[in-house]
C-alpha cells in the first residue's frame, strides 16, 4: 500500500469563487468536462474509480446513483476541493487540481446543505455574492433583481436567511448559483425540501437553463432526472456503470438495477 496519500486543494470557498466569472449569455453555451482514469482513495476506500466520462458544452447531465456511490467525490474533484489520487478532470481543458480558481470562475454551485449566511438578509446575501463574482454598480443590481424575481424571493428580501424555511433557502442557494450567469451549474437535490408548488417552480427555471449553460443535476429522484436532462451517468462503488441519453437509460424496464450494481436482465 502506497504511503503517500493524496492532499485536498487549497482551501476556499466552492460556491463563490474569488474572481470574475467568464460570463456567457449566448444559447448553445456552456463548458466541457472531460475525465480520464478519475480516481480517488480515501486510505484503502475507493471512492471514485478509473472514471472516464465527457460531458459536451450546453448538455443538461444527471448524476445519479446511490449513497456512497461517489457522486459527492466526483463533484468536489470536479470544482477542485479535493485532488485526484490519481487520472486527471478537466473543463474546457483547464485542470481543477491546477488552476482551482479558473474553474470556480466558471462555476456556480448549490449544494444540497446549503452553504448560506444565516444572519444576512436574502438581498444583502445576493449582493454579496454578486461582488464576490466581479458584479458591481448597476451590473450586480439587474443580476439580483433578475435573481430574486426568478426564484420568487420577491416577499422575503428583507428577512435574514436563518429564519427561512428549508424551501425559501433552497431557492435562495440557487438564486446565488444562477446570479452571474456561469457557463456551468452544479445543483445538489434541487427540489429537496420543496412543496409541490415549489417543485414545479424550481423544474421550471431549471429547464430554461438548459442549452445556455453546461448543467449537472445530482439528485435521488428519478422523474427530476427523467424531465430535467438530456444525458445521465449511473455510478455504483465509484465505477461508472451506464451513460448515456437518459430515456434510454431510465426508460429501461429495471433501471434501479443499474443503483445496486446489477447486469441489466438478458
């Protein structure tokens, strides 16, 4: 067993990067990611392994699969967090484990556990990451009021984030992802937490971002998947065991199969 283990990357914020976006409005937009031999160890634990996957500019991609399976490794190599053990991730052919901050410049991400600012107010929070990404004067206004409209945050930009229920603040973690208009989105579980009312809602602006940007949905719910990508990857115990158009991925008879690991039925 090799004695020396991988380290993580420098440390930083994920969700705010520390320097302009290189923003990109045009429909057809978006970033490629392409990994070859991805893996990554935790000790004796493989938690990705040997990934290879090319996801193409303006693709709306699900990640789906288990617990476990390594979808959360897979993302935090993808945004720079942690460092591969070994293969190499790349987007738009520049290297997170390299240049962290040129990928994070292109990213917006809104993870499941929301990474918020209890104490601030919804408006001030928006603000706030609006300057964290370059954004100033009438620039970062237009980008908040687009935000807090798209969203529906219209009644609670005055209230501090703490006292917001679970949905209001999972609609406030992807106010803060779209805000700069990055060419591509990472969104963790987008409907959790969420009424039906809300479902719809956060589907619906999903769905509008596809084609503009490269978007790569993690979720446990299938019928998000099914409406809301064009192509979607199944990991089990780190390996990549289906790719592909997503109908015929989850249109098949058994497609739990493929989350435990099973050879599809003869």
């Amino acid at each position: 067993m090799s004695q020396q283990q991988p380290q993580s990357a420098p440390e930083g914020p994920a969700e705010i990067p520390a320097e302009p976006a290189e923003r990109s409005r045009e429909a057809g937009s978006g970033v490629r990611i392409e990994a070859r031999g991805l893996t990554r160890r935790f000790g004796p634990h493989v938690a990705v392994d040997a990934l290879d996957l090319d996801i193409e500019r303006g693709t709306a991609f699900g990640l789906l699969g288990a617990n476990g399976a390594g979808k959360t490794t897979f993302i935090r190599m993808l945004t720079g967090i942690l460092l591969p053990s070994a293969g190499t991730v790349s987007v738009d052919g520049i290297s997170p484990a390299l240049d962290p901050a040129a990928v994070r410049a292109r990213l917006g991400f809104a993870p499941e556990t929301s990474c918020l600012y209890p104490e601030l107010r919804v408006r001030g929070f928006l603000h706030f990451a609006a300057g964290a990404r370059g954004l100033s004067g009438a620039e970062a206004e237009t980008a908040v009021e687009a935000s807090l409209e798209r969203f529906h945050l219209e009644e609670v930009t005055k209230r501090p984030i703490g006292q917001l229920s679970k949905g209001f603040q999972q609609r406030v973690s992807l106010a803060q992802a779209f805000l700069h208009e990055p060419p591509l989105v990472i969104v963790d579980e987008p409907t959790s937490g969420l009424d039906p009312l809300q479902q719809e809602e956060v589907k619906q602006v999903l769905a509008d971002r596809r084609g503009r940007c490269t978007l790569i949905l993690c979720t446990h719910d299938l019928g998000d998947a099914r409406e809301l990508t064009d192509e979607v990857g199944v990991l089990h115990a780190g390996r990549l065991v289906a790719h592909g158009p997503t109908p015929e991925i989850l249109d098949r008879p058994e497609p739990l199969r493929l989350f435990r690991g099973e050879e599809d039925p003869a």
